[in-house]
C-alpha cells in the first residue's frame, strides 16, 4: 500500500498530449445540455439556464485555502488544499454548510480566476488540490485544469464529492483525477430521495464508486504518510442508521475491495432542517458511533481512517 516513487499525476501526461484540452472542450459543450451531474435536468447552462444545482455557465466558488481538518492522509504537515464549490448538487435535509450548500454564499469564478486559485494552494506548500463538491462543475474544473497545469501544477487532484455523480462525466475524468473521496450515507434509493432530494441515490453511489475504483485502486499513500492515488470512502454515520452503515460498509467490502480506506465519520448534529425529521432530530451518540465502527470491522473493512 505504500510507495515513495515520485508521484507524477495524470493530467499532466494528458495535458502534454492535448488530451486534457480536448476532454474540457467535450465537457463544456454538456453543459448545454446539461446531465453533468445524476440530477440530469437538461438545461442549457452555456445560455444561463439552472437546473437543481442552481449553478449557470461560471462555477461559484465559496472559499478556498489550506485545510487541516481533512483525513490525516490528506493533511500532512502542508494541509489540504481545499476549492469549496456552492450549491450542491444534493438537498441533504441535516447539512451543516447549507449556507454555501442550498443558499449558494460564494462568488462566480472564471477559470482563469478558478486556475490561480488552484496554483495560489500549491504554491502555499498543500500537498493536494481538494474539489469539495464538484459533481455539478466538472466542465468548469477541466478549463481551469488546462490553464493550472500549463503554469506549473503538479499537485494531486482530490474529488471531494457526495457521491452522486454521472458515469459519463466520470469517465471523462479518467486520468485526471487521482483521488476520488465520495461519502455513500443511504443503502437504499428510497432514503435518499427523501432525505437528499436524490432519485435512485443509492443506485447511482454504488455505480459511480464502482468506476471510481476501477480507475485509481485502492488508496496509496507515501513513506510520508500522505495519499497520492486511490480510492476513499466517507460515511456518515446518523442516528437510527446503522442499518446503512451496515448494508454500505459490506457493499464495498465485498463488490470493492476490503482494502478500501474509509473514514466512518462520526460528527452528525442536527442541523438545517433536520429537526422536521424525528430520527435526525438528535445528535448522534458516541456509542452509536463506536458501533458504526465494529459493523465496519465485522464487514471486512480495516483500512478505516483515524
């Protein structure tokens, strides 16, 4: 699982060849159409039109800068370097960003604007490029991709994602994203529609961890300790849940891989609307969280995150 080769990431290899240009341009041209994302709403984006994610032709962009409250494998002594994206591409009902989530706090961004951010963060000695909630802002992501990479990026590309992302659009990142981190939080399609404003969430998660696994393995990561390739799973763990946390974690253990490297995370609170909902209306327990731990072991897991 460890490698002290250096790490050279994809895109730039796609980037000499023209490949990471030609697959932005594609990308873009979706977005007049637009199923970028799992929500599928078909809008013309290029014209301004917005569909769920609320978000036009220009990505909004709600913070960025060095983030040590990511997994230590991200973090290492330089921090993580964090892009948060607003407007999510999910409606969950207990998010706790749902200021820059649902209510969009954050500000349009030129790719231009969008690549100096991203050399601003490497520049400033974080060890990754963290994408937190891309889904809906790929095209976005690979136009300030080309720009990045032709003035020096060579950081890797973390994709911070909640999960519900088209198999399409990931496979045009193929190459170029060399750490996918999605959370699966629901084991069914019916919880997740009504809790997350997602048709088929469950169906859609497993199928897009599928391909994120099959293009980048399991999680490597250096002598240093810090991740440069792979696979990470989140999970949050809910109240009154555990049966996701169950049907998930032996999902990946079994149709994944057990060396899978996953963070049962254990921070829940009720928030935004959560207090609508009774069985989200409460903090979650520590002893629930330590529970969501052992069903995680018994399924096979044991790369869990600390």
């Amino acid at each position: 699982m460890n490698s002290q080769d250096l790490f050279i990431p994809g895109y730039l290899d796609l980037y000499r060849t023209g490949e990471l240009e030609r697959r932005a341009e594609e990308a873009t041209t979706r977005l007049s159409h637009c199923a970028i994302c799992a929500q599928v709403c078909k809008v013309n984006r290029l014209e301004g039109e917005i569909g769920v994610c609320r978000t036009g032709r220009l990505a909004v962009v709600s913070s960025c800068g060095q983030h040590y409250g990511e997994e230590d494998v991200l973090v290492g002594a330089g921090g993580s370097g964090t892009i948060f994206f607003a407007n999510c591409n999910l409606a969950c009902v207990f998010c706790q960003n749902y200021d820059i989530s649902a209510c969009g706090a954050g500000q349009e961004t030129t790719s231009r604007h969008l690549a100096d951010m991203m050399l601003n963060l490497q520049t400033r000695g974080c060890h990754n490029i963290n994408l937190v909630s891309p889904s809906h802002v790929v095209p976005q992501i690979l136009e300030a991709l080309v720009l990045a990479a032709g003035d020096g990026l060579e950081v890797p590309l973390v994709y911070n994602t909640g999960g519900y992302d088209a198999l399409p659009t990931l496979r045009l990142l193929d190459g170029i994203v060399d750490i996918y981190m999605p959370d699966f939080k629901f084991a069914d399609d019916e919880t997740g529609e009504r809790l997350a404003g997602a048709r088929r969430y469950s169906t859609v998660a497993k199928a897009a961890i599928r391909e994120m696994h099959r293009q980048v393995g399991d999680l490597i990561i250096d002598g240093a300790g810090i991740a440069h390739r792979g696979l990470m799973v989140r999970h949050l763990v809910m109240p009154n849940h555990l049966e996701d946390t169950r049907k998930i974690t032996e999902f990946i253990a079994k149709e994944i891989s057990a060396d899978t490297y996953v963070n049962i995370m254990g921070q829940y609170r009720p928030a935004h609307l959560a207090q609508r909902y009774p069985e989200l209306a409460r903090p979650l327990k520590r002893t629930e969280h330590h529970q969501a731990i052992s069903i995680a072991r018994d399924a096979g897991l044991h790369r869990l995150a600390r």
